[in-house]
C-alpha cells in the first residue's frame, strides 16, 4: 500500500469492491462462456469483442434490453486495463490488450445531463409528510449535505460531530482520498438522523444508522423509491422524472447549484463535496490542506444559513 501512494495510485476500498462487483458479474461470464483458459488467449481484439458485447443491446425473455451506456463502458474498460497493466508489471504476460484498443468517444448529448430542481423550488419539500421514511432521510441528507450514497450508507453514530458549536458529519473513508472530509450538517437534519437511530436501536458510537452490517449496500430500488417519492413531492410525475433524467444523485447537482446560485465560491467543491478540482494552477499554489478549521467553520455557517434561507421554512 506505501509504494501503491508513491506511485501515485490508491484504489480505495469502495473503488474495489465496484471492479470486483464488475469482473464477477460481467468479464468472468464472458470469458467462460468463450472458453477462454489461459491468459494468452486475450488480446486485444478479444477484449474489443468483449467492449461491443456490452455496448449492444440484447433480448431477454422476447424483450429488448439496452446495452450499457458508452460513458459507463468506457469506465468499465478502464477497470480491465487496470488489471492488465498489472499483470504486465509483474511479468505474467508480455504486453496488455488494451494498450492498441481504440479509445471510445463520448459525443455531446450520448451523455444525458443528470436532473436538477432549480434552487427556490424545494423550499419546505422536508416540512412534508412523507410516505416512506427512509426515502425522507435518505433525501433529505443528500440534498442538504451532498454526501454521496455510499457515504450515507456508512454513516455512524460516532460520525454526528460537533466543532465549536456547528455540527457536521466525518466522512473518514470515501471513493478518493479527496472525499474525506467532514460536511456541514443541519441541526434539523441532525435531530432526523439521531431519532431514526434510536428507533433502530443503533445508538452505540461504531453502530451503523442506515446500513445493515452484514449487507454491502443498500439495494438501489430503495434509491428509487426514495427520488420518486421526493419527485410526487415536488409535482413530478414518473414520465416527467424520467425524461429530465432525475435521480437519487441529483441532490449534489442541486446543493451545489444552490450554494453557487447564493454567492459560495467554487473552492466549496473541494472543500465539502470531496471533488479534486483539476487545474495545475490551482493544484500546485491552492492548498486545500492548509486552510484550516477556521476558514471550514465560516463556510459551513454560511451553508446552514443558506439551507435556512432555501430549504426549510
């Protein structure tokens, strides 16, 4: 792991459980369903074949399937050269199949825009009564702390901290080293969160509030119920949601459209939503690290006071 930092590449733990969840479920039925028993057998117009199995639509039981998604192929494939590049490291084979496969464009449009509630429209939408609770608090933590799901889905009780005063919530593992972080939390959204522990009996501090221990996440029909339900809130029926391709994760696109629309500076994506912002000006003078409790402390007053403003009433 010491030489993996040096090198400059630490795949995290979620990240690896995503490739493996990958190469289980799509790569390895593939290779034993074309016999394939040894490594030499893949090059690199094997692995293109492989590429456009996944790009194609299919039928299943008379009913027509749509391939996977470019974008999401081209991050698939990124997982398969990883595991080769590897493999050429440590000498099992000579040169990877992927080195001469030719790079997938992503043309404007093949990519559709995640949707966005614009920022004055979902004030008082948490004041509601909700049908389903755990898509009221799954909804509610993400579109008022940007968190992403699988950050919710470990959240502990010993996360809920306090730092003079203002509440947040560590996030002391996440897909890259830049997610960890601690986030503003809503003193509101604090109380939600506590109650449903209790109601749960998950009060000890390493106790897990939303996430069976034993599971490895949460199922993603309970993501969809929970966007569609907060859709019914907002006046979207299921064919509006669908066609402005509104999801779970549209809560960070709408927390950091609304924190932008409210004057909070661009640097409020690395330092609460756990993006690295890619710019060799701002990499190598902007040190994100250096700025201190203090400054993160008026940055989050200034987002409770913003979800005060436009969220809640």
């Amino acid at each position: 792991m010491q030489i993996d930092i040096k090198k400059g590449r630490v795949i995290e733990d979620n990240t690896r459980a995503r490739y493996n969840n990958f190469i289980n479920s799509q790569f390895i039925p593939y290779l034993r369903k074309n016999r394939i028993t040894c490594l030499e057998q893949i090059d690199t117009p094997f692995i293109s074949e492989f590429r456009n199995h996944l790009l194609a639509d299919k039928t299943v039981k008379n009913e027509k399937v749509p391939g996977v998604k470019p974008p999401t192929v081209k991050i698939y494939m990124s997982n398969i050269s990883t595991i080769f590049d590897h493999l050429v490291e440590r000498g099992y084979i000579r040169q990877t199949p992927c080195r001469s496969l030719k790079r997938i464009k992503i043309r404007k449009g093949m990519q559709k825009a995640t949707g966005c509630y614009e920022a004055p429209s979902i004030k008082g939408v948490f004041n509601k009564r909700w049908e389903n609770e755990l898509s009221y608090l799954l909804s509610l933590i993400m579109y008022t702390t940007n968190m992403r799901n699988i950050e919710i889905e470990n959240i502990r009780v010993k996360d809920l901290i306090v730092i003079e005063k203002v509440n947040f919530i560590d996030i002391p593992e996440s897909k890259s080293q830049n997610g960890v972080r601690i986030v503003p939390l809503h003193p509101f959204v604090r109380r939600k969160i506590l109650a449903y522990a209790r109601k749960k009996k998950r009060t000890a501090p390493g106790d897990l509030i939303f996430k069976n221990p034993h599971t490895i996440k949460i199922q993603s029909k309970v993501y969809t119920a929970a966007f569609q339900e907060m859709g019914r809130h907002m006046g979207y029926t299921p064919e509006m949601l669908e066609e402005e391709n509104f999801r779970f994760y549209s809560g960070r696109h709408f927390w950091k459209t609304l924190m932008g629309s409210q004057g909070l500076g661009d640097d409020i994506e690395e330092i609460f939503m756990g993006h690295w912002v890619k710019s060799s000006v701002k990499e190598n003078y902007d040190h994100k690290n250096k700025y201190g409790m203090k400054i993160k402390l008026e940055k989050a007053r200034e987002v409770l006071k913003i979800l005060d403003r436009m969220v809640f009433k």
